[in-house]
C-alpha cells in the first residue's frame, strides 16, 4: 500500500512498506508514484480528486490503483 500526505503545496510525504520519502514537487511525486508501480491514470485521478475535495491524504491499493482521498 501507498499513501500521500500533503504538507502545503510543495512538499508531500509518500509511504509505502514503513519507509518515509519527502518529496518537494509535484514533478518529483509523478515520477516516485510511478517507481512504486501507480497507474499514471490513477496518479492523476487522485490528484484531480484530491483539489477538487481539498484532500490532503491518498491511499492506493497493493495494485497502484487510488483507492481514496480525504482530509487529515
């Protein structure tokens, strides 16, 4: 599993098997999502759904499929 924590609008954190990574752009969380095996249609569906809700948490499943957003 993977999971997004927004910090502002530059800086997220990604966890995926109890490690940590800051990541400090949007650019930067495309390209780490990608390397963890996240579909590009589903990075970009919770981002489009995480704006639209003013989320700031992202869950995908096992698969890299988003699974879902809320605010923490």
């Amino acid at each position: 599993m993977i999971t997004w924590k927004k910090w502002n609008e530059n800086q997220w954190i990604i966890q995926r098997k109890g490690k940590t990574y800051p990541i400090k752009n949007l650019e930067s969380l495309f390209v780490y999502s990608l390397a963890f095996n996240c579909k590009l249609k589903e990075i970009e569906d919770a981002i489009i759904f995480m704006n639209k809700n003013d989320h700031n948490y992202a869950e995908f499943g096992f698969s890299g499929n988003f699974v879902f957003s809320e605010k923490r």
